[in-house]
C-alpha cells in the first residue's frame, strides 16, 4: 500500500483465489474479489470499479484473469471509492 495525495492509496491486489471458482466464472469471481477486497481495506460501503480496471481483468476473457492488479484507490465521498487501474 502507498500513500499518495489526499484520499488516494495504490493496493496490490492478490487474485489468487479465482483459482476455487470455476473456470468460465473466473473473472466474475475477480471482480467480486477486488470489490471485498476494498470494502475491506477502505471501509467504504460502495465501491465503483472504473472501466480500465475491468478491462485489464476481462482482457483475457472469463476464463484467465491476471493473477493480480494495482489499483489507485481514491475517496469520492466517506461512503464511496473509486478504483482505476495503475498504469
């Protein structure tokens, strides 16, 4: 985890456990895994995945998402946050 300007954090997010699911569900179940994962860490209780991120774990298709994302994290308002893709 970084610390970057107000409100901002840089998370690597571990995607390792896509592996149970599976595997025409995987990146759905990576999706579902980068959402817990920042409710978890960011104590927000929504969470808006931007469009780069999605693609980056959809690029390719459902059945192999990457085994991990780094992930800008920034605080719309105290209940939501956003999460692009780091490039």
């Amino acid at each position: 985890m970084e610390e970057r300007g107000e409100g901002e954090r840089i998370y690597t997010i571990p995607l390792r456990d896509v592996k149970k699911a599976p595997r025409w569900k995987r990146s759905n179940r990576a999706i579902a895994l980068v959402r817990d994962f920042l409710l978890r860490h960011t104590k927000a209780s929504y969470v808006v995945i931007g469009n780069s991120l999605n693609e980056r774990i959809w690029s390719r298709g459902a059945q192999k998402p990457p085994s991990r994302v780094r992930v800008r994290v920034t605080k719309e308002d105290e209940e939501t946050v956003r999460a692009e893709l780091v490039e």
